[in-house]
C-alpha cells in the first residue's frame, strides 16, 4: 500500500493528488525586500485566484507561501465542484436583505463557470468531469432535495437538474444505501492539485512574484502595510490573508479565531476494470450525502475510486485513515469488498461557525482583506471569492460588501479550547442526523 503520512511536512504529502501531479514548479524563497502593489498571504485557491484576478486588471502582485503552492486544502480536498455558497442563506436575511440573499445564490452558479472557463481558457489539465448527486439516505432528505428541485425551477435554473427516486438510482450509482438523489449536471469533479498548479502557470505568466517556503512571520499594519517573512519583506498598498484554516492565530487573532482547522480524508483505490466503474459509477459522477459527517466519491482519471468522508474536529489526524474509512466505503459498495487501497491522505479545510464563506476587511485596517472558512465548498467559492477581493479593490466593492455586512463569532477559548468545543457541537448535530 502507497501511504501518505507526512501530512505535515514542507514537501507535499505523497497523496493520490502528488503522484499524478502535472505542473510542478519550484518557486524561490522570499529573501530580499520588495514592493508591490498587493501582497497576498496563502497560496492555495483563493490566493492564487486573487493573484490572477488582480494581475489581469494590472497590480503588482506577490504571493507568499509558507510550504509549496497548494499544499493545504487546495492540494488535497475532494476535488468535487458543486454549485453554491454557504449554507442556509436565508439566516442572514435581515442582515444582508433579499437582495443579499439572491445576489449569493447567483454567486453560487458564477463560481462554478469561472472555474470551468478558467480551466478552458488556460488549457489546464486537471480532468474537469460535469455531473454530480446530492443523495438522500432518508426521506427528509428527500423532502428536502425536492424542494431544492423547486427552488432551482423557480428560478429558471432547472435545466441539467433532475430527481431520481430510488427505483432509479441504479442510473447513476451501483449501491442500495440511497433513497434517491438530485442529480446536478452543472457541478462536477476534477483534480484539485493539477487545477491549483495550472492556476498557479497562469498566475506566473500574468507577473506575479510567487514565493515558497516565505511563511508570513508578522504583519506590520497601516497605511501601506509591511509583511515580514524569515529572510525577506514584501511593502504593499493591499493585503490579502488568504491562509484559511493554516493562517494561524499568532499572525492575526482577528481573522485566525474566526475559522476552525477541520480534519478531512481520503482513500484512493487501486485502479477498478472499466466493468467495475461502470457497475459502481455508470456515468462517472461526482457524489455526496447529505449527513453532517457526510461521505463523497468519484472515480479518478485513471479508474481509481477516490473516497473521502470523517470530518473530524478534533484537530488530531486518525492513526489509520484507512482503516477508519474502510468500512464506510464498503458499505456503500460492497462489490468492492477487500479492494486494495493505494493511497490515504487527509488535510485541514476552514470552517467557521455560521459556514458562510468569511470575506471581509479588518475592521482596524480597511486595506487588509480576507477570505477563508469555505466549510467543504472551497473549489468554487474560493474563485469567487477572488473575484469579489478584486472587484473591491477596483472600487466595485457592492458584492464583497454583502460578505462583509455579516458579522462571524470568534471562537472562545483561542486555539487550544475551541477545537474541542465545536466537537461537541458536532456530536448534537450528528444526532440529530439519526432522525
């Protein structure tokens, strides 16, 4: 078996991911004082967007990263697109109004477009796949997929949508655990890594100074804030502080106590006969359940089934990932019983305590931005929260304003307590999941 461990080293983990990679670059480290019009703070998703939306419209940009160009999140998630932006926007509608409301719907369509023309534009290589289903466990939840259905048509947005009741899932899936399913032809999967290190070709190509192993030590505010790394400086206009659940709480305790570092973790099969595929996955879907500790899977370019699920809290990895997601994968498809794994892996992705995406100003230091706490749906919120970063510093600011309208609880108790408390938040409402 090909395991990864070394979650937490500066190279990147030997995921499924890092062994298919196909645009590595080693970028410099930062060691010398330089000045720019926007230094951005996280090289992931949602810095390396911020970096590309900004170049186009002619800053200067440097990006810092503390360990390799998507090593976190980015590098390592589940590598499903799916429409949508936070959870259950109408809880802040007397905040941000019914405007607010549908103008964060219509982000959660237009992040998923700006991903697939960026893939297409730039001809990167990351197997981009349409077609994905929310599936029912219990008829709540079909209840609820229904009136998703509904919602879309309302909309005019049904096309590509449609219900699948359970007589019917064998369209789609080769498992008896669902009570059927909203499938989504406009959501998809793909290589998360290969999409971050072909983002990061483009970023270079636009003149953005991208530096590795440049952790952000210190943060000198004001009018034209100073970021300090261990052998070098950046002077700039605008920050960025795109870390999300890795931007650390000493850096900055406003944006750091805002996002908790949730656990996440994967299984990379070996690769399945095209029989296999076609009895597990005909159509080559992407999938998620709807529990709070939800599962989600797709098969790989390569035929591997990529299984993922555990979201845990407690901000210690699993001694063996394998082992404790094993069971799950077989009871979804026990036609796979005893199949080799070839690879385990997990990281940490940012969740914050309302799971609205966070993207605001620092209320002492209007020219330093943030965006982070993506709760799952990173791939494409993170492009849209680029989008919305840049469009704020181009003095178009209404629809990052909406984000930053939304006021986001600072976890008690600092780094060491809160982690344990939000695992006994979960543990309520994984019960209430049995209902």
């Amino acid at each position: 078996m090909l395991v990864n461990r070394p979650v937490h080293s500066d190279q990147y983990p030997s995921s499924y991911y890092f062994n298919t990679a196909k645009e590595l670059y080693e970028h410099p480290q930062l060691q010398e004082s330089i000045k720019v019009d926007v230094c951005i703070v996280g090289g992931g998703f949602s810095g390396i967007n911020t970096a590309i939306e900004l170049a186009q419209k002619g800053f200067s940009v440097a990006l810092l990263e503390a360990k390799r160009i998507g090593w976190g999140a980015s590098g390592r998630n589940g590598g499903e697109l799916i429409r949508g932006i936070g959870h259950n926007i109408e809880q802040f509608k007397d905040i941000i109004g019914e405007e607010g409301v549908q103008a964060i719907n219509q982000m959660g369509f237009e992040a998923v477009d700006i991903v697939r023309q960026r893939v297409k534009e730039h001809k990167i290589d990351c197997n981009l796949q349409m077609g994905y289903c929310d599936l029912a466990i219990k008829p709540r939840h079909m209840k609820e997929l229904y009136e998703d259905y509904d919602d879309l048509v309302s909309q005019g947005r049904g096309e590509g949508f449609k219900i699948l009741e359970k007589q019917d899932m064998n369209q789609v899936i080769g498992s008896d655990c669902y009570a059927g399913a909203l499938v989504d032809m406009n959501s998809g999967h793909l290589h998360p890594l290969n999409l971050a290190l072909g983002e990061a070709r483009v970023a270079r190509m636009l003149g953005v100074k991208m530096y590795e192993y440049s952790a952000a030590e210190k943060i000198i505010k004001g009018d034209k804030p100073k970021v300090l790394t261990a052998k070098g400086e950046v002077n700039c206009q605008y920050l960025i502080l795109a870390g999300n659940a890795y931007i650390g709480h000493k850096l900055d305790s406003y944006v750091g106590g805002k996002v908790l570092p949730a656990g996440s973790y994967l299984l990379a099969t070996e690769p399945l006969t095209d029989e296999q595929c076609k009895t597990i996955i005909p159509q080559n879907m992407a999938f998620a359940d709807m529990r709070i500790d939800l599962d989600y899977f797709h098969l790989s370019e390569d035929n591997r089934l990529l299984f993922g699920g555990l979201c845990t809290y407690s901000g210690k990895d699993p001694k063996d990932i394998e082992a404790a997601l094993r069971p799950n994968l077989e009871k979804v498809f026990p036609q796979l019983k005893g199949v080799r794994i070839d690879f385990e892996w997990g990281g940490m992705i940012g969740i914050g305590a309302n799971r609205l995406p966070q993207i605001g100003r620092l209320p002492d230091c209007p020219n330093i931005l943030y965006a982070q706490a993506y709760a799952g749906h990173g791939v494409n919120a993170t492009h849209m929260a680029a989008k919305l970063i840049s469009e704020a510093l181009t003095a178009q600011a209404g629809r990052f304003d909406i984000f930053d309208k939304v006021q986001h609880m600072t976890f008690p108790g600092g780094p060491t307590f809160r982690s344990p408390m939000l695992a006994a938040g979960m543990l309520y409402h994984r019960a209430l999941d049995i209902f």
